[in-house]
C-alpha cells in the first residue's frame, strides 16, 4: 500500500489523496488500566533493586500529606496532586532531598506517558512498602494532576520534627494533630503512620536530624548483615555516597513493626527517635496504638493498610471512570 510521506501521526491514506493529510488524534483513556498494571510490575522489581524503598515513600507522603481540608477547591486544597514535581514545591525546605526520587522515578514516567504523576508517586510509595515486606495497600488509581508550577502546595504545610514548631505549637504531640487534623486524619492515622519511619534514614544535609553515620548504615541495614533488608532473599544495595544518616530501625530496608519496639525501648543511642517520634509513646492517646503496634505486628499491617490508602487519597480530584482498582 502506498502511504502519504508524513510528519507525525497521520492515519494512512487512499492512494492519490496524499494532499488530504488527515491527522490522528491520539484518544488519551482517562485511565489507562494496561499502564498502571505494567507500571506497576516494573517499580516492583525496580525500587527493590535500588534499595530505594524509603525515599520513594517519603515522596508519597509529602505530595499527598500538604492536603488542607478546609479548602474546598482543587487543587489549591493540597493533597495527591503530583504538585511536588515542579520546582517551587520540591524546593520546600521539607523536601530537600527528595529531588533524587524524581529523578529516579523520571525514566520510568517516560514508558508510561498515560499514568499521571500523582498515581506514579503514590503507587511507588506503596508499591515501595510491599517490596520490603509491608502490607498490600489496597490502593485505587486515576487522580488528576496539578498542571503547572502555580498549582503548587504552599510551603509549610508538612509537619515539623522538633521545637520550634512553625505553627506555635508547645508539644511535639500538639503539633501532630494540628498536622494530621487537617489533613482529615485522627490519631490512629498519626500513629500508625509514624511507622513509616521503620523504613529509611535521616541525614544532616537534608533535614538537618541524625548523625553523620552510625554502624546500621555506615555498612548498610543490619549493620553485619549482608543485605539491605536484612533478609537474603532480597539484594544488595550499592553503597550509598555522602551523608549516611541515622536511622529509626536496624534493618531499614525491612517494613516490620520494628520502629515501635525502638522507639518505646529507646535501648539504643545508634537508632534516631526524633520527639515527634517519642510522642507517640508520651502522649494518653496515642500511646494506646503505640503499645499495640509494638506487641503485634499484624496489628500494625492492618491499620497501616487502611491509614496509608487514605493518606494516598488526600485531596485527590478522580478522571473520568476513575478510580480503578487493579
Ligand atoms: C509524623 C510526622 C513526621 C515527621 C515529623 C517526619 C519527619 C521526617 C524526617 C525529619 C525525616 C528525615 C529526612 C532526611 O533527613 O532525609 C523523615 C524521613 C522519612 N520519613 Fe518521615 N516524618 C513524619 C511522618 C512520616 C510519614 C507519615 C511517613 C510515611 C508513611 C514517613 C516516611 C518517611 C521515610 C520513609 C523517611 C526516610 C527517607 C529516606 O531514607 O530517604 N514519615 N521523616
């Protein structure tokens, strides 16, 4: 068949029509189920070869946890828009550091042009805490994303980790719930979400907490061991370059319910407990969840799955047909 010499995207034309170029309009689906399934697979094996797992879910977190919800327009509401991506919000003193998991999500974004960022970065997020061992998050997909730099979150949204707290607030605890409260979260939510932290480190050069190095990261997770996760069946991480920072767990590649053993034996000056993280065992209320998530690990899995599904959500505006599940 003869074909018109075109270019771009043109539908094949009759022959001896060639001066009738009919463009193609390529339909976007609202959501595009193939992409977010193959996508899906591809982080799986990706973040877990990279030892990327907690960056990946800090992204998660911070792009969605900006959600204000006493804002009833989207997306100046906050929340799961993929705003963190464009420079004025990445920028946030908050999100120093977390330019490097947009890097390494960039050349996966690009195999998968019909998925928006803010399901990229929260399918990561959770995909990241299945792949080192966490619960299955029962995730759902289509959100709309912000379009531009002006969508932007404001700056100073995310908590805070220690005194001065921005918004006045006396206590550590006090300032998590003004946090969490607004964002339409409870206490529970708070808690267990803190667990978050059995994963990844903190580095002085980015948020300005932990140590330079300690022995559970100096030689990787698990201090002897020779995988990250502590566990053989997964592999190793490269060796990280820079600051290597302080972690809350010893094997901080391993989503368990380690985090709240730590934090309420504080046994050991190594592992990093930041007062925000302290609250959960000083504070009447939270200390309930605390306790039960340090005696059962089950427990734990089962409120994460719920808390970080809703975490996931926060502020989102759903395409057409959406959401999915997959
Ligand atoms: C409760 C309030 C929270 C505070 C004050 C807080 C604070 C922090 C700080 C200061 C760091 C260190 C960042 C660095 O130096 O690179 C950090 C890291 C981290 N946070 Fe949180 N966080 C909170 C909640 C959460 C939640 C809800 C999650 C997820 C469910 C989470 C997941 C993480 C992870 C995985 C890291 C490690 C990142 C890495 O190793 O690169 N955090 N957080």
């Amino acid at each position: 068949m003869q074909t018109c010499s075109t270019k771009g995207a043109f539908r094949r034309a009759p022959v001896g029509s060639c001066r009738r170029r009919i463009p193609t309009v390529r339909v976007k689906a609202a959501v595009n189920v193939e992409q977010l399934k193959a996508l899906r697979e591809e982080l799986f094996n990706y973040i877990n070869s990279r030892g990327c797992n907690p960056i990946i879910v800090r992204l998660g977190w911070h792009d969605s946890g900006t959600y204000d919800k006493n804002i009833a327009e989207w997306p100046a509401c906050g929340g799961a828009t993929g705003s963190i991506r464009f420079k004025p919000e990445i920028d946030h003193a908050a999100n120093k550091g977390l330019a490097i998991a947009l890097g390494i999500l960039a050349p996966i974004k690009k195999k998968y042009p019909d998925v928006s960022y803010a399901d990229l970065f929260q399918m990561a997020s959770a995909v990241a805490v299945e792949a080192a061992g966490g619960p299955k998050i029962p995730m759902r997909y289509g959100r709309k994303d912000a379009s531009g730099p002006e969508q932007c979150a404001p700056d100073g949204r995310l908590p805070g980790a220690a005194h001065p707290f921005a918004d006045g607030s006396v206590s550590p605890a006090e300032h998590l719930r003004r946090v969490f409260y607004r964002m339409g979260l409870e206490d529970r939510d708070i808690v267990v979400l803190s667990g978050g932290h059995t994963l990844g480190r903190a580095r002085p050069e980015r948020s300005g907490f932990g140590e330079h190095s300690t022995k559970y990261t100096a030689v990787g997770p698990g201090a002897s061991t020779a995988s990250p996760s502590g566990s053989p069946d997964r592999p190793v991480t490269p060796k990280p370059v820079g600051q290597l920072g302080s972690s809350w767990t010893v094997n901080w590649l391993e989503f368990d319910n380690s985090y709240f053993r730590e934090i309420k034996s504080k046994r050991d000056a190594e592992l990093l407990v930041l007062p925000t993280d302290a609250c959960i065992f000083e504070d009447e209320a939270f200390r309930p969840y605390a306790e039960k998530y340090a005696a059962d690990q089950e427990a734990f899995f089962a409120d994460y799955q719920v808390s970080h599904a809703k975490l996931s959500e926060l502020g989102v505006e759903w395409e057409e047909g959406a959401p999915v599940t997959l």
